[in-house]
C-alpha cells in the first residue's frame, strides 16, 4: 500500500511523505542527520509509512508528533521509538478525546477511496506509550542537524512545532497551513493558538512545512495569521463560536 503515499525532496536530507489521496493530504517529514532520523508524525495509517521510511534511510528513526490526533499518529505503530508532548501522553497512552465512531466518519468523509486491504470500518486509533516525553526547549541531535521543540498550544494542549535554526525550517503540524485553523473544537484554545501564532511570526523562518494540503506556501503566511489573530482580539472575536473568519490564504475557525 506504499504507492497510498507521495514522497518530496525538500532538500538531500529532508524529505515530505504526503498522503494527497485523502482529502486531508496530510504531511509527514523525514530528517535526516548524520546518526539518526526524525519522522515528525506518522500520518493516517492507512498504508505502511514505516516500509516508506525504510526505502528512505537505514538509520535508526525517532517519530516526533506534533500533537496526538488520529491523523498524525495513524503510523506510529510502525515504529518502537516515538516522542509526545507531556500534555498528551494520557491522550496518545489511554484514552483519546475523539469518539471512534466521529474519527471513522472523518477519515471515509467524501466517499474516500482507500487501497486495496485497507477496511475503514475496523480502523482504531492507535494507542501506546511514548518513549520520550518532550517540553518545551528540548532538543533533538541527529548529528549535523539540531531541531528544536517549541510548546504551541492551542489546536491542542501539547501541541509541538519543530524549528531547525541553521536551515530556517519551521514544522508548524496544524498551527499554521494554507486552509481552515480549527479552534472550534472543545480541546482548543483560541488565545493560546493566537499567542502561540505570534510566537512563530516572531521566528526568522525561511522555509514553512505544514501538516496538511500544500507545501507551495511562503513563510509570510505566519504573519498573516498572526495579524488576523490579532484583529479578533479587540472585537471580542477570539472566542469559540465566533464563526469562521476568512484571510489570505487561510481561514480561521472559531
């Protein structure tokens, strides 16, 4: 089920495996270093995205997640080593805050049509315990290349953007795309997601990389976002059930 994902060169050593056949088009990212590689989230798990890191590198893969919803830890399985922010350890380990029954009807929404042996019907969120247990300023060291770990609250509790400082790359999972910001949900926080928007406006990035639809966005898209932020806050907007606000590029969903 390999041909399920679409593999893009960033550059020689960074490498985006997408998932444009699901109307989510999600993104996972591949680094690697001289000693090791970091695959930051795993996808839907609908295909085998460890055979895909495999065809990759032969060098020993920590996952890092970005936050643990269902799309981004489909392919977690694949791998014994994986890294979560404290916030969501009980999420990803005991108990995740989604129904089953609404995670099934997001993942088949449009008539999806999935590869051959895949059954959408007996798709379970995956479960298990991290190996690493990530805060806010940690590091990963995978030889020639440092990535940083940022908290970026609010989409969720936990949720992480990674920054390679010496490329200028900024791995912003849900944060930040070209596409509807959900902070609608009752896990979200709008002032922390606007704060943690500014945060990542504040960064010299050169290069942004999404978790989701496409990765011809220019990192200017951040200041946008934190400038429609920053507009609600005033007009009492920067709450849930505020309605959906739309910008350049981007919409926001309160």
């Amino acid at each position: 089920m390999e041909y399920w994902f679409t593999t893009e060169a960033i550059d020689s050593e960074t490498t985006a495996i997408s998932e444009y056949r699901h109307w989510e088009q999600v993104h996972s990212y591949l680094l690697r270093g001289q000693r090791r590689a970091l695959l930051i989230d795993s996808g839907l798990g609908v295909g085998d995205i460890g055979a895909v890191v495999r065809q990759l590198t032969a060098l020993p893969v920590t996952v890092a997640t970005t936050h643990v919803h269902w799309d981004h830890i489909g392919g977690h399985r694949h791998f014994c080593d994986f890294a979560v922010h404290r916030a969501e350890v009980d999420w990803l380990a005991k108990k995740f805050p989604i129904p089953l029954q609404v995670v099934r009807q997001n993942l088949t929404r449009g008539g999806q049509v999935f590869p051959a042996g895949f059954e959408p019907g007996a798709y379970q969120v995956f479960r298990g315990d991290p190996s690493r247990v990530l805060r806010h300023g940690d590091c990963f060291d995978l030889g020639g290349r440092q990535i940083q770990v940022l908290h970026t609250p609010g989409h969720s509790p936990g949720h992480l953007c990674f920054y390679e400082p010496a490329r200028g790359y900024l791995f912003s999972g849900d944060l930040i795309y070209a596409g509807q910001l959900d902070v609608f949900y009752p896990s979200t926080d709008p002032e922390a997601f606007a704060q943690s928007v500014q945060r990542m406006a504040a960064l010299p990035v050169k290069k942004l990389l999404p978790g989701h639809y496409t990765l011809d966005i220019s990192p200017a898209l951040i200041g946008r976002v934190d400038a429609a932020f920053s507009q609600l806050r005033p007009k009492g907007q920067l709450r849930q059930g505020s309605g959906i606000f739309d910008g350049d590029g981007f919409s926001i969903h309160l």
